[in-house]
C-alpha cells in the first residue's frame, strides 16, 4: 500500500463537496457513488476511539458534507414517510443486537454508524436528490456511463492480470489465486473481487441493453450503439463468473418478457423469490442437495462445488443462529460454528451477505435489510402499474432499474459484496415514487 491511497482516500471528501458546488445536487452524488466505488481502492484507516475509515464511509462522509456545505440538502424536497421505517430499524439493529448480547454501548453505536454509512446514505442520497422523471433517466445513463468505463479496465485485467491495484495503489485487494480461472483470469480492478466486478458489467450491460432496445440510445459519436453492447456482453462472459452470466442473461431477457407482455406484475413478484428462498432455508423446508442437484444440470463441477460451500455455510450458521434467533449475535465472530470439542471453527468464511445479517443481527435484522432494499422497487412499480399514462420510456426505466435492485439482492443470497450503487438505485425509486404521489396530491 502507498501514499497514493490515503491521498485519494480522503481525497475524495473535498473533491465530493467540490462536485456538490458545480453540478446539479443528483448528478453529484451520482459521481461520488458511481466514481468512488468504481476507482477508490478497498482499504480502511483505524483511528483509536473511532470506527474505521473504509471506502463506503469515505463517500458517505462526503455526501453528507457535500449536501450540507452547498446547500442542496437544505432545498430538496425531502420527507420522511413510512416506507422509510424498515432503514431506521435496519441502521438501529445493531445497537439492539449490541445490548442483548452485552457488549455494550460503544459496539452497538459502531455498528449504528457502520450501516448508516454503508447502507443508509446511498439510500437516503437517492431518496434525497432523485426525485423526478429526468433524475431517474440521468441514473439510468450514470450506469452505462459507469459500465463504459470499466469496459477497458475490464479486458486489461483479463488480458494481462488483475494488477490495475498494484500498480496504482501498491496491493492486491482480495487473493490472487481466486481470480485465475479457466486458464485465464477474471478481472478485480479497483473493487473487492471479481465477483463485484462481474455483477456490475451485467447490470450495466443490462442497463446499455434496454436503453438502446427501448429507443433511448442508438448512436455514440456517430457509431451505432449495438456495437458498445456487443463489446460490453464480451466482457461480461469474459469476466469469468457464473453471477455476472445469469445476471446478464435474465436481466436481458427480462426486456423481451416484458416487451411481451407490457405489464410490470410479474417483475412485482419477483422479489418475493428473495423473502422465499432465505425462509426457506432457515426453516430447513429446502435442503441443500435438491439446489445443488438443479444447478449441476447446467453448470460445471467447479461451480457446484463452489456453490455447496456456500450451502454447507448456510446450513452450520442457519444452526448457530436459531440460538439467538431474534437479534443475532453480535461482532467478534461469536456467533461462528465451532466444533464442541475443540472449540475450533468449522468453517472459515462466510459468503452470503443474507447469511451475515441473519448471523449477525438475527432474524430482525435480515427481515429489515431485504426490506429497506426491496421497499423502493415495490413502491415504484405499484406506482406505474396504476398510472395507465405512463411514457413508454419512463415506464421502462421504472422496470430496469427494479431488475438492477432484484439482481443484486439475489446475488446477495451467495455472496457478500455490498455496492453502494444499487443501494442508491433503490432509494431512487422510493424518492421518485414519493416525489411522484406528492404531485398528484397537490
């Protein structure tokens, strides 16, 4: 690690108050979320009585100096409401999970300012900033722009190896050896592994996909659209990683379901694929063996052993956390399965981020993320499915970005990675959807 990264680091709090003064309040956070996760590097700073400062903290701390400082904070037109309650338990678990388990004040506090900072400030930036037709469509191009960059970095690392963060930054930020695969390698750039990398280059690719089908984009200077997407579905099978090619595969032919049937109700249900699978395996009604019998039918013997890792720690977690079955147990690792006789760890990671905030904070917990995530893709497409007046091409941006928030909760049903741009997808919609109700009352 080099100088290089505390200068860019907390860097990025004067440049965020310094894009809050020249752009438009939205387009502002949208550049500190979207540039942010996309080049500053995963590292975290620990200062004694402080919690830490890590990457998603540093643009948190911006937004809200940002909003503050220039003002935009003051003038936008934000109130609270009752879809805003499953955020507030959600930031508040920690502090009840913290004194149930007796481990005070000072934990519980940390853990409060942790998911505010993570969770919290992208969902409240988007609820904030973005609140009529043309923010949402602006979000929308904020992603493929965010996917074009990429794109090059992307067929670098594949081509040469993940080394943009050593190079720039002076270290790897995950295991090398993970991202070597299939005689090649998958790309990291500046993100926490290539499994983050991999979802956002189908999301993306997504989001080019349904604008330029949808009539919105067909020419980037001068040159036919269709080949930026030829090139960016490339580099997402190129990337090497079974999420990114089922994400990219459903999030594009759910444009031609829903082209086919020109209604928003079946991406309503969607999401309660999510809420069934977690209950599901923590009521021990699914069994490991029938997923890892129906995903062998279509993916290699690596994949599915991957997967039955993944499985077998849902099954020893889901174990150890009935014990604490409400509020969870806590930080520190004390609610990890151990052997009884050795008092050795049986497993030594945890992937899924469904399965950390159950682990962690217990069935209140895992219950008030999913629903702060899915609360503004459930608003949003009610509102456009009663509003029979929709512009076709707003109606489709509605549905995309829903698709993006769906996406990334099912990737968190196996893995862990926490991208503060789909959290600000959802705020979004909530915000746009509020904004929208606001309007038609007055």
């Amino acid at each position: 690690m080099n100088f290089i990264v505390p200068f860019v680091l907390f860097g990025w709090l004067p440049l965020t108050i310094f894009l809050f003064f020249c752009l438009k309040p939205h387009h502002a956070a949208m550049a500190s979320i979207i540039g942010g996760t996309l080049f500053l590097p995963v590292a975290d700073y620990n200062v004694s009585g402080l919690p830490p400062f890590t990457k998603n903290s540093i643009i948190a701390i911006g937004l809200i100096l940002g909003g503050r400082f220039s003002g935009a904070r003051r003038t936008a037109d934000f109130r609270w409401s009752r879809f805003d309650m499953p955020l507030l338990f959600w930031c508040a678990c920690p502090l009840a999970t913290s004194l149930s388990n007796g481990l005070g004040w000072y934990d519980g506090l940390s853990g409060v300012w942790t998911n505010i900072t993570v969770w919290g400030t992208p969902y409240l930036a988007g609820r904030t900033y973005i609140d009529d037709n043309a923010k949402l469509r602006d979000l929308c191009f904020a992603l493929v722009i965010g996917g074009g960059l990429y794109l090059p970095l992307c067929l670098y690392e594949i081509r040469i190896s993940p080394q943009l963060s050593n190079y720039i930054y002076g270290f790897f930020p995950h295991l090398f050896v993970q991202h070597v695969r299939y005689g090649g390698f998958r790309p990291i750039v500046f993100m926490q592994h290539g499994l983050m990398v991999s979802l956002w280059m189908a999301l993306t690719t997504t989001a080019a996909f349904w604008l330029w089908r949808s009539g919105q984009i067909r020419h980037l200077k001068g040159v036919p659209f269709s080949f930026f997407i030829l090139a960016m579905i490339v580099t997402t099978i190129l990337c090497k990683s079974a999420n990114g090619w089922i994400a990219l595969s459903f999030g594009i032919g759910s444009f031609f379901i829903y082209r086919l049937t020109l209604t928003v109700t079946p991406f309503r249900m969607l999401f309660l694929l999510n809420f069934s699978y977690v209950l599901l395996r923590i009521s021990g009604l699914l069994k490991g063996e029938y997923i890892l019998d129906a995903v062998g039918r279509f993916f290699d013997p690596a994949r599915v052993s991957s997967l039955a890792i993944r499985l077998l720690q849902e099954d020893l977690f889901v174990e150890k956390t009935i014990q604490r079955f409400y509020l969870g147990w806590g930080g520190y690792k004390r609610g990890w399965p151990v052997d009884e006789e050795t008092g050795k760890a049986l497993i030594g990671m945890v992937d899924s981020q469904w399965l950390i905030a159950f682990n962690t904070f217990g069935l209140v917990g895992v219950f008030f993320v999913m629903t702060m995530v899915w609360m503004g893709p459930a608003v949003a497409l009610k509102a456009v499915s009663r509003d029979k007046k929709n512009p076709p091409s707003l109606e489709t941006e509605v549905v995309l970005l829903s698709i993006i928030v769906f996406l990334f909760m099912m990737d968190n049903l196996v893995n862990g990675m926490i991208n503060p741009v789909y959290i600000l997808v959802s705020g979004s919609l909530l915000g746009w959807s509020l904004a929208r109700r606001r309007g038609t009352d007055d």
